[in-house]
C-alpha cells in the first residue's frame, strides 16, 4: 500500500494526528508546521530528523506531501486551508471550519475549484454512541425525526492555562459564547442528514468562572435550530459551566435514543440507551442499555476523545485512497454544523429574532456573504467587529492574564 504523506500544522492538537501516521499503515508523517519555536525543537527531539519541521507555512507547503492537517487556532483554519488547496493539498480541517461568513464562502469555492478533498475533523460524531444513533436513525428504526438535544459543556477554568497561556488576545479569550458550537450541533446534523434553516440564539451571563480566567464571553449559548423537515434541535454549549457534559438525544416517531451523559456511572459517549416501538402508535415501553461495540476487538480503545480522533484519520486517509463511501464531513455538512452558531450569537444581539440560515451550496446565496466579516475578531472584522458579550465587552485587568500565564509557566 502506498502511504499517504501526512503534514501537520499545531504540535498541541495536532500531535494526535501525528500519533495516527505514526501507529498506522496508510498514512506517513512528512512534515510539521508551527510558529512556536521552542515546542517544534521539542517535538523534533521526541520524533527524530526523519520528519521535516517548518515555522514559515508557505515552506511547509513546499514540502512533497499529498495532505496537509489543520490543527491550529480555532478561528484560523480557512485562511491556511484556502492556501493548502491552492497548493493541490488535501485537507483535514479541525474544528472550527471558520470564522466568517466571508471566509466560508471563499473556503467553499476553493474546495469546489480545487477538486480535492476536504473533511472535517468533527470527533464526536464518531464517538460510539453518537455513531451507532446514526445507524440506528439511518436504518429507519427510529422513524422520522422530531427533535434532538446536544450538549457540550466544559468547565475549562482547570485547563485555561495549558490552552491560552495566559494570551490575553488568544482567541478563546475573545470568542463569542455561540461561536464554538459544532461539540453539541455538529453530531444531530450528521445523525439526520438534515439541513438547518433557521435559528434562534441565548447567551448565559458572564460568570465568576469567566472572569477567572479571562474569558470575555458569556459562560454558555443555547441554540434552537429549525431543521429543513420542520423539527428541531437544541444545542447547549459552553467553557463556563460548573459541571461538564457530553450528551445527545434523538426523538424519532418511533421512540427515543440517547447517550449517557459524562459524569454517569454508565460508560459516557459509550453507552447508549434506547426506547423504541416496532411499529408507529405502539407506545410499548420497552426501554434497553448497551455500550455498542463492547463485545468486539477495539481499534481505539487508546485514542483520545472516545476513541474518535482515530476515525477522523482513517475515513479521510480512505478517502483519499478512493474509497467513495469513507464517512467523512465535507464543507457543506461542516457549515450546516458552525452557521447555526454564528447566526444564533445574531440572533442574540438583536434581541431573540429568528435569523435564517444560508445554504452556501447553492452559487447564488454565496454574494451576499462573500465580504461579510462580522465577527469577534478585530483583525479580520474590521469595521465589522462584534463583542465578544452581548452587553459588551467585560473589562479584564492585565493581571489575571499574568496569573495565568504563570500558572502555565509553572506547569
């Protein structure tokens, strides 16, 4: 099998990408990028002179590869997959896919002109439970879908200082509390299949949390999404909560699936629980429990996030390869996933309103957006720049970001 030479921007995230081409067959690692001197040299150390290292990405992208992984700054990736593609590169995209719509549209007809592929680098639709509810629904045992719940709730205070070390301009510090939202959308929409067309946003209030750490958003967003079908899903996400949650759930008109929730004494995103009738109007309550997969030889059982970071890899090196059926995200499902979000904070700063969402596969829509860059982002927003908080923006002494960075200082 000939391998599929791997280059890797971001030695934090991207490590486990690294660890895929590593540990597997199909893929080779060839080359890594990152403008962070000191932690290159240290991965230099710990993998060898076998692999090229760049801090320029234009040179990176000089290096004899077939795909280039994206898994630097969140509200980054378009630019650097724009650049990728134009190079004849596949690309994996981490999550987000970007940060605005002006970027999404060009991010679109680079994907389209370049004819290469493109996924994203959504884990938890891969998780074992979100997974198997999607064989579930597309096997027709759930009947049609109604309604769907997703939650992503990270109480990040305990790793604040490892992710943004102490970087008062880092982009987590100054996102939008609905930005960072494919955790909780991302694995209803790729359950469905369904298209979102409207909805309608919630902001929780900025918190003690929040200010701890230096966060300049509210500590959580709700989401109420309108599917093409008429039903709906709510998404809740958030860095500022108490407690953490992983949980999805789906009604269909033949019963209910969901997964238990992270801090269960049940298995988490593993296990599954299910009430489903044999046939629409039964209403017979026959409610079971099971951890998918459990009784098979594992593939993933040492990879992070539930063991879905490995397939996120594998069905895109497949991909490649020419196998038309590996399950990856393309641009389209990535955008049904983030648009919510950014239509949803909107939705918030207009009072609650209803906002619609556009559908970029459709050439026409792209002209509207095509120089929006609304966003909380003032390098790239311009005059087009939105707080961070929908009250406006906190204000945060320099010293918190000091006590944060020195916590990360001191390990």
């Amino acid at each position: 099998m000939n391998k599929i030479r791997i280059g890797v921007l971001g030695i934090g995230r991207g490590s486990t990408m690294m660890k895929y081409c590593q540990t597997q067959q199909d893929a080779e690692l060839t080359a890594i990028c990152d403008n962070w001197e000191e932690g290159l040299l240290k991965k230099k150390i710990e993998l060898g002179d076998n692999i090229a290292y760049y801090t320029s990405f234009d040179k990176f992208l000089d290096h004899d590869m077939d795909a280039v992984v994206l898994a630097n700054y969140a509200n980054e990736h378009a630019p650097y997959a724009i650049r990728a593609l134009e190079r004849d590169k596949h690309v994996m995209s981490e999550v987000l896919p970007c940060q605005t719509m002006s970027e999404a549209v060009q991010l679109v007809e680079a994907i389209e002109k370049s004819g290469k592929i493109y996924a994203y680098a959504e884990n938890y639709c891969f998780m074992a439970a979100p997974a198997h509810m999607r064989k579930l629904y597309r096997s027709g045992k759930l009947g049609a879908f109604e309604y769907g719940e997703g939650e992503y709730m990270h109480n990040c205070e305990p790793i604040w200082p490892k992710i943004t070390k102490g970087n008062k301009d880092h982009w987590r510090n100054n996102m939008y509390a609905n930005f960072y939202c494919t955790h909780s959308i991302g694995p209803l929409i790729h359950i469905t299949g369904l298209k979102p067309v409207s909805v309608t946003g919630f902001e929780l209030p900025f918190n003690a949390r929040m200010e701890r750490i230096g966060a300049k958003s509210g500590s959580a967003a709700l989401e109420l999404i309108t599917l093409e079908n008429g039903a709906v899903i709510k998404s809740l996400h958030g860095i500022g909560c108490s407690k953490n949650s992983v949980w999805y759930s789906i009604y269909g008109s033949l019963g209910r699936v969901e997964s238990s929730r992270e801090d269960a004494q049940y298995g988490a995103y593993n296990r599954i629980f299910t009430n489903l009738d044999r046939y629409e109007g039964e209403c017979f309550n026959r409610p079971q429990t099971y951890c998918p997969g459990s009784d098979e030889p594992s593939l993933t059982q040492n990879w992070e996030h539930g063991g879905s970071d490995y397939y996120t890899m594998h069905n895109f090196i497949n991909r490649i390869i020419g196998d038309k059926d590996a399950e990856i995200i393309d641009i389209y499902e990535a955008l049904d996933m983030f648009l919510p979000g950014m239509f949803a904070y909107r939705s918030v700063l207009v009072g609650g309103m209803p906002m619609s969402i556009p559908d970029l596969k459709i050439p026409v829509q792209r002209e509207k957006w095509r120089n929006d860059t609304w966003c909380a982002d003032s390098s790239v927003a311009k005059e087009q720049l939105v707080p961070s908080y929908s009250k406006g923006n906190p204000v945060i002494p320099d010293e918190t970001y000091h006590k944060v960075y020195e916590k990360w200082k001191n390990g």
